[in-house]
C-alpha cells in the first residue's frame, strides 16, 4: 500500500531538518524497542520515504516557520509588546473567564506566562530601584542599576525559554491576531497546502492520505481541510484521514472575531471523513478530550471524529513517566516520540507506518 502523510507543525520557528532528526532518532528507537525493521530514506525537500513490508510512507512536512520568525517577537520590547497583546485580546474582554471555564489545565497554562513575566520584570526594576536607595552616590547607582537589570533581563529571558513561558506567551498572542486576519500570508500558505494535498488525493490506487497536525498546527489544519474540501474536484475522500495530535483549536475559535473559522468547523463537519484527535491530561498546552465542534456550537456533524486519550502513562515505565511530567515541553511533543510500551492505544509510527490503514489502527 501507498501512503501520504503530511504534516503539519505548531507554532516553531523551526526547519524540516529538525523535524526529521526528531523522527530519525525516535524510528530508531522504535525499531530496536519493537523488534520492527522500518527503513528510513535520507530527507529529500522536507519530504522523507519509511519502507514497512507491504506498505510505502511518504512524510512531507508543510513549512510554515517563516510566517512564525516573521510574528516570533525577541528581547525585552517584544516580550513586552507581547504582554500588551495579551492583556488586550484575554483581560480586557474578559476571554480569560471563558477558559477558566472550560478547561483549567489550559487557563493555567496559558496564564502562567503573563504572571511569571510580570512578577519577575516587576521584581528585577524594584531591586534596581533599591541601588538608588542605598548608594548615595547616584552615577554609581545607575551604572549598577543598569548593569543589574541587563543581567536580569537575561535571566527573566532564560528562565522564559526553559519553562517554554515565551513561546505559550507567543502562541497565544498569534491566535488572537489570527482570528483577526492579522497574520501575512497564512492564508496564501494554507491555499497552498490545501492544494499539495488535494494534487495526492487525485491518485487512483490502493492508497491512504493522512493529515497530521499538532499543536498550533491543528489551527491551521481547519482552513487547509476547508479548502480541500470545497475543491471542485470529484475526489475519493475515502482517501483521507485526520489524525490531529494536542491540539489547541478552541483557543483561536473561542475569540470573537474567528466567525470564519466557526463557520469552517462547520462545514468540515457536515462531511463524512474519519479523524482521530489525541490529547493528553498532562498537556497544559491543548485541551483535553474537549469536543471543539460543540463549543463552536455546531449543529450537523457527520465527522467520524473520536476525542481520545493518549494516555502516556500506559507508553512509559513509571520512573521515566515522572521524569517526563517535570519538563512540560517535551509532555506537548511526546505525541511524535516513539512509545516505549505498546500498552495503550496511541502510537504514532504505527499510525503512519504500518500496512494497516488508520481507522483499523484503534
């Protein structure tokens, strides 16, 4: 069997060739954990070939990342033009109740940045302050104010990256303007997705077509299934499969202005396509099981969809399940690692790997 995956990456400034290192090393992993023999080719214009017996997969990964470097704000005045942002588009509107709301893992998530950034920035000038207090000397108390909040500014900056504080700060700030069409050229890019893909489907042959999102991705999956979807090609939508992986799809349809993007949910739901949406109780950075249709107050939906669980406590042996719950970055991209116990029901390189097709896969 032939098979076509594409791939669609979150909010990550990121090239292909780290995705594909990412998926070298971790099919490495699975076939010595496993006992499998999956062969894979060099990556070849962000697109690689995994050889399984009876099955061929072609992984294309859909590159965004320069409208992300484009809107991936740096230094202390685009972490505060961030902060801005944010307060606008989640307090001011009072949006941020709605969250607490529907999903406090996510409200804590995404919350947590704004207070850590705020607390520490407010903390770093108040011990500035404090030089001007103490030295009477007020040229020498500025020269070491000025030294201390440099060095602070890394600090609060360095801290921001390790507990990935800047980029959920980021990523929130990037769905509010999305919902108001504010990002350039995101619209072009997902017309050009949509029409890579819709060329695959057109193929006549025992063949299997996944759409894969994670992340922020699956934002942008809605409108790249949308147009495939109004293509005016008779294609065999029989074809294609969703597999949607931590996704965070209400935090841009939950916003006022995403009446486009409610109305796109819409539609993909009034078509019969089988999708699996995995996400994780331990990911603050999706929304858990959460059915994203009727919070968008969808009426008809024939999606064959399934709001599953990845369970990862069933994938790991216990101590390295609770090393892996301290670091919350690599929780949200455990869904492109290999699994270490074939326990549950999620494993990733078995979804696009093996001859089976998905929707025999659960």
């Amino acid at each position: 069997m032939q098979r076509s995956v594409f791939y669609l990456a979150g909010y990550d400034p990121r090239t292909a060739r780290h995705y594909y290192s990412i998926f070298k090393k971790n099919l490495n992993i699975y076939n010595n954990l496993h006992k499998t023999q999956y062969k894979l080719s060099k990556n070849s214009h962000n697109s690689w070939q995994i050889l399984a017996q009876d099955c061929q997969t072609t992984y294309n990964v859909l590159l965004w990342n320069d409208i992300v470097r484009q809107n991936w704000h740096e230094g202390f005045i685009g972490i505060m033009k961030d902060m801005c942002l944010f307060a606008r588009f989640y307090f001011l509107n009072l949006l941020f109740i709605q969250f607490f709301k529907l999903n406090k893992g996510a409200f804590i998530a995404g919350l947590y940045p704004f207070l850590y950034i705020a607390f520490s920035y407010f903390l770093v000038f108040f011990l500035a302050y404090l030089f001007f207090i103490f030295i009477s000397n007020i040229y020498l108390a500025l020269v070491l104010s000025l030294i201390f909040i440099y060095f602070g500014n890394k600090l609060v900056i360095k801290i921001g990256k390790a507990t990935a504080s800047l980029w959920i700060l980021r990523i929130c700030v990037f769905a509010a303007l999305l919902s108001k069409g504010k990002i350039e050229n995101i619209e072009q890019r997902c017309d050009e997705f949509a029409q890579r893909i819709i060329k695959q489907l057109r193929q006549n042959q025992d063949f299997e077509l996944i759409l894969c999102a994670h992340s922020v991705g699956t934002m942008l999956l809605i409108p790249v299934l949308y147009k495939i979807l109004q293509a005016k090609d008779e294609l065999n939508l029989d074809k294609l499969k969703i597999l949607s992986l931590g996704e965070c799809i209400p935090l841009l349809s939950l916003h006022k202005d995403a009446q486009n993007f409610r109305e796109q949910l819409e539609f993909i739901a009034s078509k019969s396509l089988f999708w699996l949406d995995f996400t994780s109780k331990i990911d603050g950075a999706c929304f858990y099981k959460l059915n994203f249709l009727k919070l968008a107050n969808v009426k008809k939906i024939n999606l064959k969809i399934h709001f599953l669980s990845a369970a990862f406590y069933k994938l790991y042996e216990k101590e390295e399940y609770r090393k892996i719950r301290k670091n919350l970055y690599r929780v949200h991209f455990l869904y492109l690692e290999a699994v270490r116990k074939k326990d549950g029901i999620y494993d990733f390189f078995n979804f696009i790997v093996d001859k089976k097709k998905l929707e025999e896969k659960i």
